[in-house]
C-alpha cells in the first residue's frame, strides 16, 4: 500500500507517536507499505515555522528531510496534475495544503493516513 502522511501525522510520527493511531502506526511500520511525505507538507511546516505556530529542533530546511530519512520516509514531488486535481476539489476543506494532499493521493492512488475529518469526506482514501 503506497501512503501519504498528512502533515500532522509526519510530525507526530517524529516527534509524539504516542499521539498516532494505533492502526496508523501499525500501517506505517509495516515493512510492505510505502510511506511518503509531500512536498506540501514540508511547506506547510516551512510557513508555520516561520510564522511562529510551529516550533522544530531545527531549522525546516535541516527538520524535515532529516526526520524523513531517519524514518523511512519518501518524498513525494509536486507534480501539475495533483496540482490541478487539487484545485477542481469540492471547498469541503479551505486549507490548500490538505486540498494539495488530496489531490496527490487521488492521482497516485495514496492512502492518506490522517485524523482530519475534513479530508475524510474527500474521494481518496483515508485511513486513521
């Protein structure tokens, strides 16, 4: 199974994994399953850092690809359809980085693994 990590997820993952569902954990550490990170979420955590609404270890440039790495984690590029697939999405969800996820789950067939309701009600897969 091919996974996308929304943002709160990734940072949980790393940081607070008590705070991740069980069977979100037991996904992600399943030796079968690709686990990857958006491009978007990596922006996110760039503009809430620098907006102060997020505290890191680090800088984001250094966080987030040396927390991917150490946890197994791939990127996964912004690419034009997920982008355009994004933006035809119903407004069931005004944040553009979790309309950007799902546009990327629903172009390549990702299951987002995510406690946002929100993005539950969205035709892509969700698990939590």
């Amino acid at each position: 199974m091919k996974l996308l990590l929304d943002t709160c997820t990734f940072l949980w993952l790393v940081g607070s994994p008590e705070l991740v569902s069980g069977r979100a954990l037991a996904l992600y550490r399943a030796a079968d399953n690709d686990v990857f990170l958006s491009a978007a979420s990596a922006w996110e955590i760039g503009v809430k850092h620098a907006s102060r609404k997020l505290m890191l270890r680090d800088r984001p440039d250094r966080f987030v690809p040396e927390q991917r790495k150490a946890h197994g984690i791939s990127p996964l590029p912004i690419d034009e359809a997920s982008a355009l697939n994004g933006a035809r999405l119903p407004h069931l969800h005004r944040d553009p980085f979790d309309r950007l996820l799902v546009g990327q789950s629903i172009m390549h067939g990702m299951t987002i693994l995510t406690p946002d309701p929100l993005i539950a009600q969205y035709p892509a897969p969700v698990i939590w």
